[in-house]
C-alpha cells in the first residue's frame, strides 16, 4: 500500500487537472464544509468563496483520480470532508467502489458500509418486513440488552462544569429527555432538515410538550442532556435562560438519564438507539437510518410533536421488532472494532468486510 502525504498546495501545484466534475458533484462534495462554516461565519458564503470551493473539489478531484489508477477500492473515514469526498467522486468515475469507515452506534464497533455512513448508509429505508425476518440466536440477544455504553469525557472540561447546569439536582419525577449532538456534525447540518439547528429544535420541544401536558394533563419536564464534545464549543446560555423550567444536564451519564424516561427525543442521534437498548420510545426529529415504523416514532415534516408524544408514550415499545432489528446491527450490520475490551487486536472482522463489498457478498444489498 502506498500512502501520499497530501497537501493542497500539492494539489494545486499539479499539472494534471484534465478533468472536470458536474454542478451537482461539486455541491455534495462542498456542501457540508460550507454549511459548517457558514454556520459561524454567514458573511463568508459569497460567489467567490463558493468558487474557492469549486476549484478546490476540482482539483483535488483530478489528484485522486491519478493516484487511484490501478487501484481497486477506496476505504474512506466518513467522507464528508472536501478531500475525501472529491476521492470518493474520483473512486466512482473510476468504476472503483467505495468504503465507507465511521464510529458504530454501538459499542466497539465501526459502520463499513459500500454506499455511505448514517443516513446515507446501505440500510436505510429497509421496510419492517426485512427486521421481521431476522432469525435472532435467546442468548446473543440476551448479551445484546447487557451492552455498556462508555460515558465520553468532557471537552477541555476544567473547573466548575456544573455551574450553569442542573447535574446536581434530583431529575424530576416524569420527564422526557432530549440528547443534543455535536452543533455542526453531518447528522445536524446534512440530515436535519426541519431544523436548522439544535436551540430551534430544543424550543420546538419545549413548546410542543407544553401542549402535549395541557391537552393531556401530564405533567411532564423537559430534560436536556449537552454533548460533551460541545463543551467549550456551543453556548447554549441564551437558550438555558429562555426555558427556565427545562432542565439541562452536562456531564450526568446519558445512560442514567435514558433509564427513567417517559421518552427520549433526539434529532438523529446515536444515543437513540441506545435508548431503544433501554426499550424506551425513541422520537426522532430528523433523518435517521434507525426511522423504522414500529421501532422509533419519527417525527414527518408536516407532524405536531405534541401527537406524536402522546402515540409514543400510549403504545408500549415493539419489543420483539426493536429487538430483531438491534440483532441485525449488532451481529450483522457493523463489525468489531479491532480493539476490544479484553486488549486483544484483530483486524479480521475489518478485512472480511472489505472483501464482502469487493465481491458483492453483503446479504442485506441483494
């Protein structure tokens, strides 16, 4: 294996720009890096910047297609960077196909899927029909609901991270917890399109659970559990300030939390699907590959969450269906982190995978 240590001075210093990409391929390889940005800096998105982008996909799009000649695969992490996805552009024009690497929804694992990660990955929009035929093994599913999730660490998480928070109040009697994500991740800037960002759709549950407590009489709170990875980064005060009677937490563990909750309300966030481990309804408010009719309530764009609180705290969980689908992503869907707990390494796993998407060999694509 060669590896080429890349640098866009490099790329633009190259002579071999020859080929050029379609308006449409130029969007999806830039769109999530303009969107990140733009987030923070909205004067920046100009015509010019947004040619700067252009021509930079461009090049290094021709960069990647010298150095993949011969080549008969690509293994990408994620792939939404404008390098990688101008790689992946390049692996298709190609004729090569294309792996896809990201951190698995469950513990120690990795998503290596042909055709993308999260939303855009190889399972989703499977119908129900496809979980219902999952031939599920009583003990492995047994060891599936023992699982441990491994509470991240705080970003830079100096001095008094409570101060503003609620950790060390007792959570209330009935509530149902939100699980905020990274602000500008894929999952929030790509795959959430009926909120632009977390504060609108933190608000929107606030005000739609009000509802639902009026039209029901419940007295459910609303509890908001921070990223940790936001830390430092995201200032949510504004938005602790504006909803006085919701509680936010910051470094609780998530898993606590999940446990004891009505529901759990997330955009599309991986901690949804630990929450289905803990059997709890599960709403998502955006594009999620786990938005299966009977196993997560999804919330549709012309949905009121208020009615969709109430279908989901009135039926119980589908246990058997919810089941057979986290077998298939346990046992099936992602592989074996090379790492494991015990401190043994085998890269295995990782290597069958790779070779079931070279020879067409993944059962869930036929």
């Amino acid at each position: 294996m060669k590896v080429y240590p890349l640098t866009l001075e490099r790329v633009a210093t190259s002579m071999f720009c020859q080929h050029s990409l379609e308006p449409d391929q130029i969007e999806r390889i830039t769109r999530y890096y303009r969107l990140k940005k733009v987030l923070k800096h909205p004067d920046l998105d100009t015509p010019r910047w947004r040619s700067r982008l252009r021509r930079r996909a461009i090049e290094w799009y021709n960069l990647f297609r010298r150095k993949l000649a011969g080549a008969e695969l690509l293994v990408v992490w994620n792939g939404f960077s404008i390098p990688l996805g101008s790689a992946v552009a390049a692996a298709k024009s190609l004729g090569l196909k294309t792996v896809f690497c990201e951190n698995g929804v469950l513990p120690n694992s990795v998503a290596m899927d042909p055709q993308g990660i999260n939303f855009a990955n190889s399972i989703t929009g499977k119908p129900v029909e496809f979980y219902q035929s999952i031939t599920v093994d009583p003990q492995k599913a047994k060891e599936l609901f023992q699982m441990n999730f491994r509470q991240r660490p705080l970003r830079k998480a100096n001095g008094d991270v409570s101060a503003d928070c609620d950790d060390d109040k007792p959570l209330p009697h009935r509530y149902v917890l939100f699980v905020m994500q990274v602000h500008d991740d894929t999952q929030v800037v790509l795959f959430s399109p009926r909120f632009r960002c977390l504060e609108d759709a933190v608000t929107y549950t606030w005000d739609r659970l009000e509802e639902y407590n009026a039209r029901t009489g419940d007295t459910l709170k609303l509890v908001v559990k921070e990223h940790p990875s936001d830390f430092g980064r995201a200032d949510y005060s504004a938005l602790r300030a504006s909803l006085p009677d919701a509680y936010f937490l910051r470094k609780r563990p998530v898993s606590e939390t999940i446990a004891s909750a009505q529901a759990v309300i997330t955009l599309n966030s991986s901690v949804g699907v630990e929450g289905l481990l803990y059997l709890r309804p599960v709403i998502t408010l955006a594009d999620a590959f786990y938005n299966i009719p009977g196993v997560v309530h999804h919330l549709r764009p012309h949905d009121d969450l208020a009615d969709v609180l109430a279908d989901a705290i009135d039926k119980p969980v589908n246990v058997e269906l919810t089941t057979r689908f986290l077998y298939f992503l346990r046992y099936d869907y992602l592989v074996p982190t090379p790492r494991q707990p015990d401190g043994s390494v085998s890269f295995e796993a990782a290597a069958e995978r790779i070779l079931d998407i070279l020879d067409d060999r993944l059962t869930w694509l036929k």
